[in-house]
C-alpha cells in the first residue's frame, strides 16, 4: 500500500510541475474547456435546440466526432501489435505511451456521449440491471460494453506497467500478456461494434453495407497512427525521452497501407453507388455534388477527398515517409481528411434524403463548435498529464526510493527537464 501511495503522489506532483510552455499549453486548453462548459449549460438548461440537429438530422458534429475518435482509440493498437507479437524493439520501449492515448481518446469519446444526449442524467439507464441496458438486442448497448472494457483494459495495463517501473518490480507476464493479447483483440472489436451501429439500419442506404467494418478498421489504423507520430515527434524535441526511428519509421508504413486501402474502398463506392444511380445514392450523390440546389457538405467532400490523396501521395515517397520536417505535413492532411471522411462525410449525408424522401441541410451552431473543441482540449489535457507521468517514470525521474516517496524537490527539477511541450 505504502508504494501505491507513493506511486500515485509522486506521479501526481511530477505532472504539475513544468516549463513555460507546459503551462501556457495547459492555460490555453483549459480556456477551452470552460467555454465546452458554458456550452453544456446552454444545453441543460435550454436543451438542444440550441444546435443545429433537428428531427431530420439527429446525429450532427458531436457524433461525428465520436465515430471518429472510436478509431484514434483503436489506432493505439499500431503500437501494442507489432511490440508484443513481433517483438519490436522501438515498439516496446513506447507501447504504454499508445495505452495513454486510447485512455484519452475513449474519455473523449465518452464526453461526446453526454454532449450528444442532452440529458446526462439520464445516463444511468446504460447500467446492467439497474437501467434500460438492452443486451444483447441493442447494438448500443454492446457499444457501451466494449468501449468501457476497451478504456478498462488499457488502464490496467498501462498503469500496471508503469507501476512495475516506478518500484523497480517485473512486470508479472502470466497475467498481464494475456491482458495485452485480449486488448488488441479488443481494439478491433470497439470499431466494429461503431461500424454495426449504423451499418445495420436499412432506413439509412448511404451506411447499410457490409463494408462499413473494413473501412472503419482501415482509416483507424490510418488516423491513429497519424496522431501517434505527431505526439512522438513533440516528445523527442521537447523531452529527453528519445523514440527511436525505426518506431517512427514502421508506423509511418502502416498509415502508407491502411490509407492507401481507405482510398481504394472510397473510389470503390463511388462507383457502384453512382455507375447506375438509384435513389439509394442520393446521400453520397449529395455529398460529392448536392442536392435540389443544397450543397453545404460538397467542399467538405473534396477538401477530405484531396487531403488524403495529397497525404497518401507523401506517405508513398520515402524520402517524405522518413523525412521528420515533412512528415508532420502528411500526418495532419491524412488526419483532417480521414476526420472529414468519418465525421461530418459520413454521418449528416447518411440523413440526407430522409427515408420519407425530405432533404434538410445541417449547419453546427457555434454552441456546437464551442462544446467540440472544448471536448478535444480535454483529450488532450488529460492526454498531456498522462504522456508527461509515464515519460518521467520511464525516464527514471519518477521512481520508489528506500522505501519512501520521491522528493518533491528531485521531482520538481526533473520534471522541468521532461515537461512536454505545447507544440
């Protein structure tokens, strides 16, 4: 008891000590979460009319972003495969790094849950036996299940590890390899089940097809790594923590795959849907050219559709894939493409024509906008506070000393050395 105590002090006081940078990045996030908050209130006390969803469009900028981040969660996945399977030297020295980003992506997730229902305090109904938990008739109620196991299994493992390193202990492999093996497993599972929630309503043509699965599996795997790569490269120039190339190097490979078949499935519904168009392909006809004169999502269509070639393209030439100055470029045009493909290229279409025949455009209302950013600089709070505690333990800085807590002071000036910053 006496070293987790220890463990949980000293990992807290090293997270709150940091450069400048730390805490203008810090400062600048939590500016944004109190406007999410403001924006939450306006939706408890008014209620959702203050969005931009209607009868017609149900599903806006909050489920988007929630069907996305579903796969920056799996994306994790990249790290822990290749480092526990095929034993992947550069992989295993960063895998617990990726189990604090699907910690963070799944809290974000769930926070845009509570945005997207209006009423959190009806919340409890998604409680075994105590709610209206319609297992295993609702695919949202499977949803529920794996996505907590999901945020359930990485923090136990991740926390279990870097616990194993702040006493100096083994990391006891009986029961913790099976831990990782049922995670990865796991980690498909989250984006499937997503997939299967829109994919198995025949009201809504634009998702009811079998290859919804793959594609959400395939931009996971894209997206995720994207935003891996970028948070690795910040740690190399802001901390002492050195990730190796090879790491860098492999994820870069997958993204080049996964993407390239995420365009592949994309040109491929393209042309089936529109070679002898019906009226099945009037959400992804307006989508790519509008409708009846209505044509808000068709830039965000093309913008996507150019962001991800324009990456894939640069993921192709190894010259850019191995080049560090230019391969952030790549990252977050195939990032904000696949999150245009995934968000707002993918749910509001899926609602235009509803099934009675009536087309209604979506626009987000700036109470939207506020709560959506606000839910991202959480991620990325939380995701910063648990990205600095694992570097300081892995790094040695935070570590059980003679049977007391680090002390404040070592713990104050090593932080200062290893505070990630906000670039």
């Amino acid at each position: 008891m006496e070293k987790l105590i220890g463990f949980t002090s000293d990992y807290i006081r090293y997270v709150l000590i940091g450069g400048q940078k730390f805490y203008a990045w810090m400062g600048f996030l939590s500016v944004l979460i109190a406007a999410a908050l403001y924006g939450f209130y306006l939706q408890n006390t008014e209620g959702l009319i203050v969005t931009g969803m209607t009868s017609q469009i149900h599903e806006g900028l909050y489920f988007a972003n929630l069907v996305f981040l579903v796969g920056v969660a799996a994306g994790a996945v990249t790290i822990v495969f290749p480092a526990y399977v095929y034993h992947h030297k550069g992989m295993h020295e960063v895998t617990v790094l990726g189990e604090m980003l699907a910690i963070s992506a799944v809290i974000m997730v769930m926070l845009f849950v509570f945005a997207h229902m209006g009423r959190p305090d009806r919340l409890w109904h998604m409680i075994p036996y105590i709610g209206i938990y319609n297992m295993p008739g609702s695919m949202l109620a499977w949803d529920v299940l794996v996505l907590n196991g999901y945020l359930l299994l990485n923090f136990i493992c991740g926390f279990y590890y870097l616990y194993a390193k702040y006493t100096g202990g083994k990391v006891n492999n009986n029961w913790f390899m099976p831990l990782v093996y049922i995670s990865i497993v796991w980690a498909l599972s989250i984006h499937t089940v997503t997939a299967f929630l829109i994919s198995t309503l025949p009201a809504r043509p634009m998702w009811f097809h079998s290859m919804m699965p793959i594609r959400f599996i395939v931009t996971a795997f894209a997206a995720g790594p994207c935003l891996i790569i970028l948070a690795f490269l910040i740690i190399r120039k802001n901390t002492r923590m050195w990730i190796q190339d090879d790491a860098i190097n492999l994820l870069s490979t997958i993204i080049t795959w996964c993407l390239g078949i995420a365009l592949f499935l994309t040109m491929s519904e393209i042309v089936v849907e529109l070679y002898a168009r019906t009226e099945h392909a009037n959400g992804l006809y307006y989508l790519m050219f509008g409708l009846h004169g209505l044509t808000s999502l068709v830039p965000w269509f093309w913008s996507s559709l150019a962001f991800m070639i324009i990456g894939f393209v640069m993921f192709l030439v190894p010259g850019i894939r191995t080049n560090y100055k230019l391969l952030p470029i790549a990252c977050v045009l195939a990032f904000s493409g696949i999150w245009i493909e995934k968000g707002m290229g993918l749910i509001v279409p899926g609602f235009i024509p509803t099934p009675i025949g009536e087309v209604t455009e979506y626009y987000p209302t700036l109470v939207e906008v506020l709560v959506t950013l606000g839910n991202w600089a959480a991620g990325f709070f939380i995701l910063t506070i648990l990205l600095k505690g694992a570097i300081g333990i892995l790094l040695g800085e935070v570590k059980y000393e003679s049977g007391t807590a680090a002390k404040s002071g070592d713990l104050a000036g090593s932080s200062q050395a290893a505070a990630v910053g906000s670039k």
